[in-house]
C-alpha cells in the first residue's frame, strides 16, 4: 500500500477537513489528520474513528500507523506547516 493509497481510504470513509500520510517502504505510515468528528471525543476515540475508517486494512496492509488528529479548530490554532 502506499501513502497516498492510505490517504485515500482515510478520506472516503471519515470526513476530512485535512488528511496527509506519509511512508516509504509500505508497512510504516505517519498521518496527520483533521475531522469535524473528533470534536468533543478524546484523542483514543479520534485515533479509534481512523481506525474504523480503514477497517481490516489495520490488521493486514497497515503494520504501523504513527496517528496526529485534530478538530478543526485545534488544526487553526495549531503551527501546522
């Protein structure tokens, strides 16, 4: 699987405002993600919503996933670059 594959899957099953994966060898991601969703949920629960947006890709094409999520206003108030 590749970073912009991942990204894919990560955008059509969770509303981003903001989605950016990044990996190289096809097992390791790091992503950076933002959704309207992770308003008023813990960052365990943000994490979980990704996870579930991936579904079985976690268990079988993902060996790592290094997540960042964001509100979208946390995402303004970040320096983000």
């Amino acid at each position: 699987m590749t970073a912009e594959e991942l990204r894919s899957h990560i955008v059509n099953g969770l509303p981003c405002h903001h989605a950016q994966v990044q990996g190289d060898d096809g097992q390791h991601f790091e992503a950076v993600v933002v959704s309207p969703l992770f308003t008023g949920i813990s960052k365990v629960q943000q994490h979980q919503r990704v996870y579930q947006a991936l579904g079985d890709r976690m268990r079988s094409e993902v060996h790592a996933l290094s997540l960042r999520t964001f509100t979208p206003e946390a995402w303004a108030r970040s320096n983000h670059p």
